[in-house]
C-alpha cells in the first residue's frame, strides 16, 4: 500500500521505475520473432515441412487474440477502435505506394470491365473488410521488380482482413468463452469441416473470407481463452496427450489431400488440415507457456533483433513479398555478368537471396516502420530496439 505520510524531501523514497511488462510476453515475442522470420523464409524457399515444422499463421493468431483479450479489460468500443487504429495506417501507407504504381502502369477503372464496382472495391484499401483490388498481370521494372508485383504486393492482405475480422468479433468470443469456452474454440474447426465437405455456392469474396475465418479463428479464441484462464483449469496431463492426436489428425487429412513433405501441394491448400495441425500445436505451445524473468541464455544474444522484430511486426509482414520479389529480381540478373559465369553454384543458391530480402526488410522499417508509432500515439522511432 503507497503511504502518503509526509516525510523530509532529502529522505524520500526514490520514484519506483515503471513497471516491467509480465515475464511471459519475452515468451511470446520470441514466439512472434520466429513466426515472423519463418514467414519470409517460407515464402522465399517454399519448402512444404516449414508450416509443419512452425505454423507461423496459427501461432500470429493465438498471441494476436491473447493480446486481444487482456486488452478487453477496458471498454470493447475503445478496445476495437485502438487495434483498428494500430492496424489500417501502415496499410494505408502500403496501399498508397502500391495503388500509385500500379496506377503508373496503366491499372484503372476500366481494367475489369466494370469500372463502378471498380471505384466501390478500392474502399476494402481503407477497411479490409475484404481483399482490396490490385492489378494481377502488370509487367515489372527491369532490373528491379519482377512481373506480377500488384499480386505479391496484395498476397499478404488476407491476414489484415482476417485480423480485421477476428478484431470485430472479439467481444462476441469474450462472452461466449465465459459460457461455453470448449465449444467456442471447437466451433470454427467445425465451420472448417463444414467448407471441406459442402458446396455452399459463396461468392468467391465471402468464401475466401470465411475460410480464412474457419481455419485460424480456433487458434484466435484459443489465444484468448488462454488468456482468461481456461486452460489452467485443465488437468496438467490432459493438452500434452490431445494436442498431438489433434496434429496427427491434421496430418493424416494434409496426406488425404496430397500433401507431402517434399512435394508441390502446400498445406494451406488443405484448410481443415491446416486447422487442426495449428490447433494442436498451439495448444502445446500456449500449455508450455514459460515465464521468463530474464531471457535464456541462448536467446539472450537476439534480445534486440527480436525487440525489432515485434515492434514493426505489422511493417515486415506487409512488406516482406515484395522485398522478396524486388531480391530475386535482382540476383537473377547477375546471371547475365560475365565475370560471374563460372560462379553457378553460388548464383543457384537461394541463401543470399534470403540476406538480400531481409537486409531490404530492414530499409523499408527505415522507411515505413515509423507508422506504426503514429499509429500507436508513440513517438516515431528509426529503428526501435
């Protein structure tokens, strides 16, 4: 209890520093770190055993719906109003290069073929509610953007309409957890299984929404419900012995469905798949969930990479597809240097791709990441560690 009994101002207690974030949030952006770098690597490499290995989208939503439920704490109006407000600016801020150069390019109007629905689908670049438009077949920049770049610049977006969506319907979890907290976390698997199996004939804007909807929404709610407690009230043994039965469940679907490590077929093409393999595998993480007072020592040596990492989370993440595309641009180009003709093996690597990409993530935090402060009603910061 603070006392306030007046003493000498030369005997006062030193102001106390302000308090430090719970010890389980190192945990948790290390968990974000990772999710985040598999992202890119993911992407660049397209190796099919790396969701397996990280199920880097899953373990986003659960940390994003815990984070969501500690802050509905406070009012849901203003919680919702805060995401959004931390959520659509560096959006905007993508949106506004990226419809400029396509735009540059000839894109407009009249590209689909009808121009009014044209004007009314560019409002999803100011609220995803659904996938923004962009221009799928724009030619590139010789040298440095390769063709296609309206699509890999949008490709990421699916996971801001699905965050937008998850962010709206948090209060609605909230209450239904509190009442049936099983199967509120079972019921978007369920929904999964519903698309998998039925042909509801959806518009392609609604179905594509609702997927989405279906295979992250359980790790969502899982995030928050593990936030309000619910699985400390299970026996200790009980998550350790499901989780993995759920994965295997997961698995077996991803192999019905073609799946292979080594082969073209991606899990994310398998949703139910995917749904029950993130389901799993975040429970194990959320039941591991250990408190770090300090960093382990293995990770002690990464504090400011992953401090970076979670600060301009939303910033790398909308960025990193077209970083890679501008990378393997460029170093496929150096195919055409005579004095590295004999250096194929080296060319053929994909490695110093992957340095090129995050050394050009790192120049567009320079450049954008400082939005996200905005954003966050902080003072903009270059290069926040």
């Amino acid at each position: 209890m603070t006392s306030y009994v007046n003493v000498p101002e030369a005997a006062a207690t030193p102001a106390a520093p302000p308090p430090r974030p719970p010890a389980r949030d190192r945990y948790f952006d290390f968990l974000r770190g990772l999710a985040l770098f598999r992202v890119v690597l993911y992407h660049l490499m397209g190796w099919a055993w790396l969701p397996l290995a990280f199920p880097s989208m899953g373990v986003m939503f659960a940390l994003a719906g815990n984070l969501m439920a500690r802050s509905l704490k406070r009012p849901a109006v203003q919680v919702v109003r805060g995401r959004l407000r931390r959520l659509l600016p560096p959006m905007w801020l993508l949106g506004a290069v990226g419809i400029t150069g396509m735009l540059a390019q000839g894109w407009g109007p009249d590209s689909d073929g009808h121009p009014a629905w044209w004007w009314g689908h560019l409002l999803f670049w100011v609220v995803p509610l659904s996938d923004p438009p962009y221009a799928a077949d724009l030619p590139g920049i010789h040298h440095v953007l390769g063709d296609n770049w309206g699509a890999n610049l949008a490709e990421p977006l699916w996971y801001l309409r699905a965050y937008l969506w998850f962010v709206l319907l948090s209060p609605l979890f909230r209450a239904l957890l509190r009442k049936l907290p099983w199967p509120t976390i079972i019921a978007p698997v369920a929904l999964c299984a519903l698309l998998e199996f039925a042909d509801l004939g959806l518009p392609e804007r609604i179905d594509s929404a609702l997927t989405d909807f279906a295979t992250f929404g359980a790790c969502w709610i899982l995030g928050m419900a593990h936030q309000a407690g619910v699985l400390r009230k299970l026996p200790g043994y009980l998550v350790p012995s499901l989780a993995p039965l759920v994965m295997a469940l997961g698995y077996w679907w991803a192999v019905h469905g073609g799946y292979s490590l080594t082969g073209d077929t991606e899990l994310d093409a398998i949703p139910l798949a995917q749904a029950l393999w993130s389901l799993g595998a975040v429970l194990l993480l959320l039941h591991i969930s250990p408190s770090w007072e300090t960093w382990p020592d293995p990770l002690r040596r990464w504090d400011r990479l992953i401090t970076l990492l979670n600060s301009r989370a939303v910033t790398i993440y909308l960025w990193h597809n077209l970083c890679i595309l501008v990378a393997a641009t460029v170093w496929d180009d150096l195919w055409s240097v005579d004095a590295l003709a004999g250096a194929a093996p080296f060319l053929n690597s994909s490695w110093p791709v992957l340095v090129v990409t995050w050394l050009l993530i790192g120049v567009c935090v320079g450049c954008f990441g400082w939005v996200e402060d905005v954003a966050a009603k902080r003072r903009p910061r270059l290069w926040p560690v």
